[in-house]
C-alpha cells in the first residue's frame, strides 16, 4: 500500500517524523507498505521547515507543493490544486494529515474528492470553541470527512463520539509530537546565544507569541510583554520571534533591558531551551505539550485551549489574554506554589508504532 503523509507547516513536521520512522521500521521487517512524503510548502523559509528536517532526521520529500504564502483561502486552493494534481498523476491508498494547520485541511479535501482516498487524521478530535481560530475551523471540516483518528486524548474521544463518529474508526494512540520530543531529549542543544545572555538552568523566561489575539495591536503586544518582563524579576527573558510578530515589535518600539528577541530556533535549541527554563509563557498549543512532558511551569495567553489535559493533569495553566492576569501567575510561580503536573496517558514515546500497527491491521490482505 501507499501512504501520503502530509506535512506542511513547522509542527507538522515535528508529528510525521516518528510517523516515518515508524513506517521504515515495518518495511525493514518485510510488511508491504510504503509512504510518500509530502510537503505542501505552507512554511518555506529554512529555520521554519529546513532545519526541521535536517535535526528530526526526517528524510527529503518526494514532493514539494511550493504552494508559499497568501490569505488563507489563497494558500487552501494552491494546497488544493497541486495535491490534486500529483494525485492523479499516482494516487495513494491512504493520506494522513497531521494537526490543524491549512495543508491538514486542503489536502484532505483533495483527498477525498479524488475517488474518495481514505483520510486519516493524527491528532483528531481536538477542539478549542473558538471560530475565531482558523484552526479550529481546520479541525473541524477534517475531522468532518476523516476516515480514521488518531486521538490524544480521551476528551478528543469524546468530541468525536458526540459529533457522531463511530467507536471503531477512533483509535486512542497518544501523542507523536511526545514520540519525537522522548527520542530527541538526549540530542538537545544549547542555543548559540546561551553563554552570550550569560543563561544558566532555571533563571531565565522562555516566551513565545504569535496569535492574532496577542500580537496584531501593538498597544496590546507592548502591554502583555512589559507584564511579563515586570513580571520575571530582572530574570532574562528569551522571546523567539515568529515572523508576524517581528514587524510589529519594530514598530511599536519595544524594548527592555532583559528582553532578548531572538530568531526562530531549530528544534533541538529550542527545546533545550524550555527544558531549562524557569518557566515557558506562551499562546502556542503545541509548547503546553512539550513543557508538560519536561515538567516546566507553563504560562499561556488564549481563552481557551484544545489541549485541556495540559491544563487538568500537566504544568500549564490558562491565563486568558487579559495582561492584568500575568502578575498573580507569576507570584504563584515565584513563591513555588506552581503545580507540579503528571503526563497524559500514553504519551510515552510509542505513539507512532501504535498509528501503524492499527494502519497494517485494517490494510492487511
């Protein structure tokens, strides 16, 4: 059989790697099962996606869609029309899709309207509220035409059954992007910038903010960070800049003497810097993982989260988008009364054998 495995956008990319890995392992041991990857092109500069590749071992792609940047339905009909297109040229038995991003949702489209391809969804289920997020809305119409999901947790279970969605099509697998973080823990580095700021272990913020919510006013942005660096008493601050937020940063002229903006990191310096940090704020879902499994006290800036179990069972707590709710977290934090956290059910590192093996099941002659 032949499976696409999609990846678009940079934590996409951190989910396939052990998805492949995974799929090597069956074919070295004689199962006939193959798999083409496939890179829409959604992130394209090198420290977004190239270096991804090169640290995760994730080998080159068969294809890339090049498909670039635009508004969102911009980039869904490039997506569209060029795995379209390669898929008649060979179509593939199955495609999984990873995650929430616009290259999960335009390629399962495609995918299905080419002579109704099997699409399974890594990370089904999931769900915020929020239809302000185009995630969200991504989730949703994949999920909404998904073969097969592959769940995190037992809350996206149950977001599944109540939307209607058969017992035997949902399989609870875990977590890849915690196969991936386990298997690279021993290989994390430190950031070149680590003996420059003069950084040890556990004295230091790490943030990270790129939703619209938090970074498209300025006044807003300037608010939530000068809370953050009051915040931290005199500790340095480490802020990796998504590319969004860079310009508006510039533009309102934010700066503090403990506030270092640095450049989007590759994954192995990035997770070493959250593993040794004090603590991580955030509006990002992805980080909440992370830190819940390395046991870092998680701050993050949304209203909502698809992800509760980092909340009820890990490190993260949700502190809304109001600047105002930043300081009692961090007197919470600074007085060591931050939760210690636990780590989900199955996310133990084995995710991706379990995606497989089921795959090899339902696919066996």
């Amino acid at each position: 059989m032949l499976i696409d495995i999609i990846a678009g956008a940079r934590p996409n990319f951190i989910k396939i790697a052990p998805i492949v890995d995974a799929i090597q392992k069956r074919r070295d041991q004689g199962v006939a099962i193959d798999f083409r990857l496939v890179h829409t092109g959604q992130h394209y500069d090198k420290k977004m996606s190239g270096d991804f590749f090169e640290q995760l071992g994730i080998p080159e792609p068969h294809h890339n869609l090049e498909a670039g940047s635009g508004t969102q339905a911009e980039q869904t009909g490039k997506i569209m029309t060029a795995y379209e297109r390669l898929l008649m040229q060979q179509p593939c038995d199955l495609c999984i899709v990873v995650g929430d991003v616009t290259s999960t949702m335009a390629c399962s489209i495609a995918a299905k309207k080419m002579n109704n391809i099997a699409v399974a969804h890594v990370e089904g289920g999931i769900r915020s509220g929020d239809w302000t997020m185009p995630e969200e809305i991504n989730r949703v119409v994949t999920d909404s035409i998904s073969d097969y999901f592959y769940t995190t947790s037992h809350v996206a279970n149950n977001n599944l059954r109540q939307a209607g969605i058969a017992e035997n099509r949902i399989c609870f697998v875990g977590n890849t992007m915690i196969d991936t973080l386990m298997k690279q823990m021993p290989h994390l580095r430190q950031p070149e910038f680590w003996d420059r700021y003069r950084l040890t272990a556990g004295n230091y913020m790490v943030m990270t903010l790129h939703r619209p919510a938090n970074v498209d006013r300025a006044d807003k942005l300037k608010e939530l960070i000068q809370e953050v660096v009051m915040g931290s008493q005199q500790l340095p601050v480490i802020f990796p800049v998504h590319p969004r937020t860079a310009k508006m940063l510039d533009a309102a002229g934010i700066t503090y003497p403990t506030l270092y903006a640095v450049e989007p990191m590759g994954y192995l310096e990035f997770n070493y810097l959250v593993k040794h940090a004090k603590a991580v704020v955030t509006d990002s879902g992805g980080i909440t993982e992370e830190t819940t499994v390395m046991g870092v006290p998680c701050m993050t800036l949304r209203d909502n989260t698809e992800r509760p179990e980092t909340c009820t069972v890990g490190t993260n707590e949700l502190l809304g988008t109001d600047p105002a709710a930043i300081a009692p977290a961090f007197a919470t934090l600074f007085g060591g009364r931050w939760k210690k956290g636990g780590i989900p059910e199955l996310w133990d590192g084995h995710t991706a054998e379990r995606i497989v093996d089921h795959i090899v099941r339902i696919y066996k002659p």
